[in-house]
C-alpha cells in the first residue's frame, strides 16, 4: 500500500505521516476488534456519521500515495521498472505475512485439532485475510484474520491506472483533473462504494502532483477551517476529496513545518499496517478483552512496530534494492 519514494522526496513530512496514519487505523481498529463489528471510535458520531479516524488516515495513504506514484512515474517514464518497483514494494512483505499467519499463527490459535486446521487450510486459498480455520472464531470480530488488507486491492488497481495512463502519454493535467473529477462525481452520486472512494482520493493526489499549486499557510489554514466545518454538516465526502486532499499535502509538503525525522528508522508504515490487526486479533483472543481498546492498543503497538522494523529491513528494503533488475526474466 506504501509506495517507495526517490531521495528527492525525503526532505519532506511523507514517512513520518504516513506512520501517523498507521497508527491511527491501528488504534481505530482497536474498539471493532475488541467489541464487535459496529462499534467505531468517536469521530464516526462527531462528524454525523461521515468518517472515522480510521477512515481518515486511510484518507492520509491514499492521497500521498496518488501524489508520489504519480511523481514517481513522471520523474522516470519506464513501464517495467515501474512495475518491478510497485510490486516489489508490496508483494514481499506481503507474502511474508501469508506465510506467518498460515504457518505460524494459525496452528498455535486454532480452535481445531491442528490435523483438521492442515486438512482445511489448502481450501483457503488466498483468503486468509478473510479466514483461516478455526482461527479467532471465538473473539468479538470472528471473520477478519486480517482486515487490513481489504486495501491493498484498490491500491493496486491505481497503480495500474498510473501506469496506462502513463503508456497512453496521458499523465498531464487535463486528464488527471479529468480522471478525478468524473470519479468524485460518480462517488458523490452513487454513494459509498470502496473503489469510488479509495479512487477520488488517489486521483486527488495524482491531479496535485501534476497541477502543483502552492502549498502555502494563507490558503491551507482556509481549507483546513472548510474540512473540519464539513464535519458537522453534510458535504464532507466533497470538502474532504478537495480541501482535505490539499491540507493533507500541505502538511507533507510545506517547507515550514517539520516533522520529526522517522525515516532514520526504515519506512515502517507498510509492516504497521498489515502486521497491526492480526497482533491485535491475539491480544483479545489471549486477554478475553481485558483491559478494552486502551489496553489493547497500548500492546499491539509497540509489538506492531517491532515487526515492521524487522520486516522493512530484512524484507522490504531488500526487495526494493531488486527494482533495477529484471524479475523472472519478464519484467
């Protein structure tokens, strides 16, 4: 979901927002997983139903995301590399984390004799972020192993987009602008729908990549007023895919505000995100719930960045460092 960035990109708040926001849907996902479906953190009433912290930071990846795949097109137009470096980024951890759940976690939590788990786990497929025998069937949210991943298909399919818009020499303003005007229009009319929503606020970052507008206090601070008045009426999905996209850049961008450097650390916020809900799905099921969402989070977090710690430098960055030669003999 978190796409690699060119040196050039560094000097900014990208790493340390994106970590942000990680956290965030790590301690989002705490109260669901803790009490049940349907139970949402405080800003789902706050802002008459509209959006979520969790849904907010998701908001923060998608938006960044549209902006430097775009850049990272633009800056070297070359299709195979700029699949090897997509893929690259997202399948390996990814694959390691399959292998963890199914082959590590599975066995030690299943409710089944481990034979039955064995028996029943070729079936699955590649739908352990949805199942896998047996496994936290007793917690409060019983059907995600990892419900985090739901994401990353709409990512992909971005990418995708970036890159035939590429092929075709259509990556400029006009089309950009185009693109995600025709897709906030048909989410604004059919309503929520995952590929709509994740897709406006992609192509939102896309379109200011490419129209680079100012990224200045005198019209942040407007915009910034506009998002949060839309959360007490209305309208948010617009100011949100607009205003909210541009604050969201403005605040990565800006060369007045400095955020503290995280990238010293590895680019944790890919491992956060996919490790955090199967860690916290452990906790409630080892703890009964104890201690509720606080406790919880409080746990899973430090543990949740241990892992991506390991898994960006033992997986990812070593995976990344292939992006310049050929996978396969194709790409």
């Amino acid at each position: 979901m978190i796409p690699d960035q060119s040196d050039a990109h560094r000097a900014n708040n990208f790493d340390t927002m994106r970590l942000a926001a990680a956290l965030t849907v790590l301690f989002a996902h705490s109260i669901p997983l803790t009490y049940g479906p349907g139970t949402l953190d405080i800003l789902w009433p706050l802002s008459h139903h509209q959006t979520t912290f969790g849904q907010l930071a998701v908001q923060v990846f998608f938006v960044i995301s549209g902006y430097l795949i775009t850049a990272s097109y633009l800056h070297l137009p070359a299709p195979r590399r700029f699949l090897r470096a997509r893929l690259l980024r997202l399948v390996p951890a990814l694959l390691v984390l399959f292998v963890v759940l199914a082959g590590v976690l599975g066995p030690l939590v299943t409710a089944l004799p481990l034979a039955a788990y064995a028996r029943a786990l070729p079936g699955m497929k590649f739908g352990i972020s949805d199942h896998l025998p047996g496994v936290f069937a007793s917690n409060p949210f019983s059907a995600g192993v990892d419900g985090s991943l739901w994401t990353l298909r709409y990512e992909a399919e971005c990418y995708l987009a970036i890159l035939l818009l590429g092929l075709a020499r259509l990556l400029n303003r006009i089309t950009l602008a185009a693109v995600f005007f025709i897709v906030l229009a048909a989410r604004l009319h059919f309503g929520p729908l995952p590929a709509l929503d994740l897709g406006a606020l992609f192509f939102a970052g896309a379109a200011i990549r490419v129209w680079q507008p100012p990224f200045e206090a005198m019209f942040a601070v407007p915009a910034a007023i506009l998002w949060v008045i839309s959360l007490l009426f209305h309208g948010y999905t617009l100011i949100s895919d607009t205003a909210g996209a541009y604050v969201i850049l403005c605040l990565a961008l800006s060369p007045g505000l400095k955020l503290p450097n995280l990238a010293k650390y590895g680019d944790l916020s890919y491992g956060v995100y996919i490790f955090a809900w199967p860690i916290q799905q452990t906790i409630v099921l080892v703890s009964g719930g104890a201690g509720g969402w606080i406790v919880n989070s409080l746990i899973a977090a430090p543990l949740d960045l241990g892992l991506a710690y390991l898994s960006w430098h033992f997986v990812e960055s070593p995976a990344l460092h292939l992006k310049n030669t050929r996978l396969f003999g194709i790409l």
